[in-house]
C-alpha cells in the first residue's frame, strides 16, 4: 500500500478507534522508508578502462545511447575524470581510469580482451546512430538463426560492443 493510502486509512480508522491510529504509526513509518530507500541498484556494474574519460562519455552518449549517471561522476581538482558511470536501459557501466585494478584499454594493450552486449529495441537505426558517430564497425547487422539480428562496433578507443535485438521485437518489415 503507498503511504497517502495508509494515512487516508489510518484517518478513518482514527475516526472510529484513537487506539487505532498508533497501532498504525509503525506500518506508515515502515512504508515511508520502503518508499525512499534506493531501488534498482545493479548488483553487478563491469568496469570499463579508457585512457581520456571525458572523450569516452561523450562518444558513449552520442554514438550508443549512453547516458552518464552525473552523480557518479569521480573528477579531481585538475578537471580530470576519474570514474563515472553510464546507463542504458536498466543497465549500468563503469568508466574509469586505464589502468586501474590493472584493466587496460585496448587502445593502449593493443586488443580488446572482452565485449559488452547491449539489448536494444531499434538494430537498424541504433547502427545507423553509431555509424553518423563515427564508431568502427567490424560486423554490419545481421540475423542469427532467427531468434535475434546483431552487429559489432568498436569505441573511439577500441572496446568492442555487440548490439542485439531480439527477432520477435524486429517489426517484420525489418527482418532480413
């Protein structure tokens, strides 16, 4: 029940029975504190190295979607970005600094160790986005067995990330 519920409750109840209104302090207290504590944490956030963070967030947001999360955001005295994270649907990443816990770019390793995949609703026009974007792609879209289209892209520092859209959320105009 959401707590202006409760408390219109408590008020009738009150009404008839003063008893009933303390009995009912505890619930309402109990209710608030659901309401205000923070939903919707990820368990688990990757972490993401770049070497220029600031140029990562803006390419991330411009060419995939991203959105930085501003209250993350990790900046020193000198203006430079140490952490930050960024959000895509109910999903969360970590950008931080090329070389912390020994996570390297590739820019700088020389090959990208891993990928990230990103659901989205739109394959074709979220492409279409990364390339106006300037993102490298190295695998355009395509279907794979019916059950999902995907394509590959690389960041301005050479992350691979792997697009997905699920086939039965492609308008079947857009199935190839």
């Amino acid at each position: 029940m959401k707590p202006l519920d409760l408390v219109r409750k408590l008020r009738r109840d009150a009404a008839f029975e003063p008893a009933a209104l303390d009995r009912g302090k505890e619930a309402l207290m109990a209710t608030i504190r659901q309401e205000v504590q923070p939903r919707g944490r990820t368990t688990i956030v990757p972490q993401v190295p770049y070497e220029d963070i600031r140029a990562a967030l803006s390419f991330l947001e411009q060419a995939f979607g991203f959105l930085e999360i501003r209250s993350t955001r990790m900046e020193g005295a000198d203006g430079v970005i140490h952490h930050a994270n960024v959000a895509f649907g109910d999903s969360v990443i970590g950008i931080g600094t090329q070389g912390a816990h020994g996570a390297m770019s590739p820019k700088a390793a020389g090959t990208a160790s891993g990928y990230i995949s990103v659901y989205v609703n739109d394959i074709d026009a979220h492409y279409e986005r990364a390339r106006a974007a300037g993102a490298q792609i190295p695998r355009g879209p395509r279907d794979h067995a019916r059950e999902y289209r995907a394509y590959e892209a690389l960041d301005l520092e050479g992350h691979r990330w792997r697009f997905v859209q699920w086939m039965e959320a492609a308008p079947p105009t857009e199935r190839r």
